[in-house]
C-alpha cells in the first residue's frame, strides 16, 4: 500500500537537503527525501565549496548575495554542534587579457548597482599583497571580494539533513526513485526501491541524473553531465587565504582549514559527458604542470587524493528551477559548477513557491521555458 506524503524531494545533495528543510520549516508533515547512494555522493561531496558574490548576471549576484548572509549564520539556524568551515578569505579572479579586465569591470559594476559593494579590481601589486606566492606571469589584474571564501559541502549537507531529520522529516538513502506516475493532475505515485508514496508534490534536486526522472512524466530537460576532476595535496603551512580562479586557465584552487591545497581545471572540450566519475591519469598530468605554474612553492607536495564529479550542464551553464507544466513537479537542477553555494537560498526560494505559490527572489528567469523562447542567459563567469 502506497504512503502518503505531503512532498517528496528526490537527491541528497545540498539542493534536496535545503528544500527538504524549508518545506519542514514551513510546516510541512510526512515529507521525504530519497537518495539512490548516501548523501552528498553526487557533486555535492565532490565539489571545491568555493562560495562568492562575484558573478556576471544579476539572478546570480542576486542569488548569492542572499545566500552568503544564510551560510553566515548556519549553524545558528540549524543548531548544528559542528563547524561548516566557512572561510571568509576572499575570491581572486586572475585576469590575463584586456577582454577579461573589461568583463570583471562589468561584473564589479553590476555587482555594486546590486549592492555588493565590496567587490574591488586589483592592481597586480595589490594581489601580491593578499598572496605573496602566486606566480603573476602575465596577470594584469583581478576582480576581488574580500566576502568570498569556501565552506564545508559535506558538513554543510549534513547540517542541513540533521535540522530536517529534528523537525520531522524522513531522508531515506540508498533509496533509488525507479518511477513516477500521475495518479490525477496533482497527485503522483513515487515508485522507489524501498517503497511506493503518494504525495502532491515532487521536487527534482537529483543533478546529472534530473534528465530521467523528468522524463518519466514526459518532461524534456537539457541537462546533460560533463566529468570534471579535482585533486588535493597534502597539508602545508597556511599561505593561501583566498579561493583563486583563471578562466584563461580553466583551473581553481584553495588552501583548506587542515592545510591541504584542493585544485580543480574545467576541461569541456576533452571531459566525458556521461556519468563516468573516474579520475584520468593525463588530468592529473595536465593539471599538475598547470598549478605548478600558479604556485610555484606546491612544486614538492605530494598528491593524497583525485576524483571526479559531475557538473549537470545546460545550453547556458546556468539552472533550472521552479515550476513545470506538470502541476506539483518542480525542477531544482543543471547547477553546472556553481551550484555548491546557491543551495541554501535556492531551497529556501523553492519552499516558499511550493508552500505560498510565490518565491521572495523572482527566479522566473531560470524556468525551463526559456529554453524554449531562446531566452538564455550566459553566465561569464564561471568555470
Ligand atoms: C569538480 C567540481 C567542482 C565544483 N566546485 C564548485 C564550487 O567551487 N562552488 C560551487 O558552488 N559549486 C561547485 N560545483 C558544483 C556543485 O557541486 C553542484 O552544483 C551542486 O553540488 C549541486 O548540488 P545538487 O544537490 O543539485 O546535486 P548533487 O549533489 O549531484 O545531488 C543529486 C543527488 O541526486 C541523487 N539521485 C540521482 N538520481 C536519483 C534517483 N533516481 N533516486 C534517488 N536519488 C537520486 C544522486 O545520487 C545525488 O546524490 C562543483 C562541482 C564539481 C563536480
């Protein structure tokens, strides 16, 4: 016999932990959340963490400036006893070119008009002040936040699933969701390993993989996966304060509160696109010589971890969320490589338009509609 809920999130990552909470903060009984593996086993627990304002269109600048004042105030909100690490040391965005300094102009402009006042461009001497080593062949400046920084995705995640587990709501892992049906318009029939459940609402947080569940209710996505890699060193005396990212590059990279330094690089034309999440052999060659550029001083560390992840790509590198033409089922995915920091206004915004019809932010601007009317909205920066 099915179980009745009043909603139903489908992936444990830092999007359905988020919107699992909401809905249980906004009063919400017998809600569920599924997870096929653990939580945090999609891009959540793979991810670099980085969190920052600095952004390019104004839904994300809009996005983030409300979601860094939630991560400030974390683990108050979710009483949770443990830190989610986040770290306030700033954001570099290297720039090697004069097309690079004119858009982080622009993104600084439309930053301020947004009131992210602090983001600031550097002179070359000014970064080697905040970082001493970076190697600053051929920079010519960078957008900066000081407010930027990086947090914890698995502590994060768990903070969020234990403040939902203390108000009553169930997170069922190792959990696949085999189907979903429409009993009538508004009512569903959750089809999982473990069990059958009746619920009004369904919410799709589940990453790479949203394509085919959407499918199941003949809903097209265009989110594809695209494999991207990570490795971290070990633990060195603390140098690096900021995250630092360069698009020319293609590379990011932070120092962690336990030493280690955590590297990533973007690489689109050569990563596989489907859910193969092995690490290569040639990233882990490339990347190196790419890094060693960056940072001179990491040239003798030694490398004690590599994997991959899955970014949920979209024709524009931006999300999809919000309602669809299935009454009841919302979309909260396609987060490519900048979803990690979105996730606490992002399930805030979504339980507001499950529960009231209507979110405090309008994120009309990133329904799958657009995709549709040829409304697409680039990010440029993002990596
Ligand atoms: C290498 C890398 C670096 C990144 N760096 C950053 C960064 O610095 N900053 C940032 O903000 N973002 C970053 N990101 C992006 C960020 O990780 C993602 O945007 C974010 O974690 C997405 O969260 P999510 O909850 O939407 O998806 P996920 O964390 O992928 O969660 C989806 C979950 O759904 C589950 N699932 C799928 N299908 C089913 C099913 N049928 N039934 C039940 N469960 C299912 C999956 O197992 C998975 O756990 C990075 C990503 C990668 C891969």
């Amino acid at each position: 016999m099915a179980i009745t809920a009043e909603a139903v999130v489908i992936g444990g990552g830092i999007h359905g932990v988020s919107v699992l909470y909401n809905l249980a903060k906004k009063g919400l009984k017998n809600i569920f959340l599924f997870e096929k593996e653990y939580l945090t086993s999609g891009a959540t627990g793979r991810c670099a963490a980085g969190v920052r304002h600095q952004f390019g269109t104004k839904i994300n600048c809009l996005l983030m400036k409300e979601s860094m004042k939630l991560l400030e105030n974390l683990e108050e909100e979710l009483n949770f006893d443990r830190s989610i690490e986040f770290t306030r040391g700033g954001y570099l965005m290297l720039a090697y070119n004069e097309s690079q300094v004119k858009q982080f102009n622009e993104n600084i402009k439309l930053q301020h008009e947004l009131g992210i006042k602090e983001s600031v461009f550097l002179s070359p001497q000014e970064i080697k002040e905040i970082v001493p080593d970076l190697n600053l062949e051929g920079v010519i400046g960078a957008s900066y936040n000081p407010k930027d920084g990086h947090a914890n995705p698995f502590m994060v995640t768990f903070a969020y699933a234990e403040a939902a587990r203390r108000m009553g709501a169930s997170i069922i892992t190792h959990n696949r969701v085999l189907d979903i049906e429409i009993i009538r318009p508004g009512l569903f029939k959750v089809i999982t390993e473990k069990g059958v459940y009746e619920t009004p609402v369904v919410v799709n947080c589940a990453g790479a993989w949203g394509k085919e569940l959407a499918k199941k209710l003949s809903i097209d996505i265009p989110v594809y996966p695209e494999r991207h890699q990570i490795f971290v060193t070990e633990p060195i005396e603390y140098f690096l304060p900021c995250m630092v990212i360069s698009f020319l590059h293609g590379t990011y990279f932070k120092q962690s509160p336990n030493g280690t330094i955590l590297m990533g690089v973007g690489d689109p034309e050569h990563e596989v696109k489907d859910f193969n999440v092995n690490s290569s052999w040639d990233f882990l060659e490339n990347a190196v010589k790419k890094f060693v550029f960056h940072l001179p001083k990491i040239k003798n560390l030694r490398i004690v971890r590599h994997w991959a992840g899955l970014y949920d790509m979209t024709p524009d590198q931006q999300a999809i969320i919000g309602k669809t033409d299935v009454e009841g089922f919302y979309l909260d995915l396609g987060w490519s490589g900048h979803g990690f920091q979105m996730g606490p206004i992002v399930g805030l915004l979504l339980a507001e338009l499950v529960v009231e019809g209507k979110s405090h932010i309008d994120i009309d601007v990133l329904n799958l509609k657009r995709f549709e009317k040829g409304e697409l909205i680039f990010e440029p920066a993002c990596v």
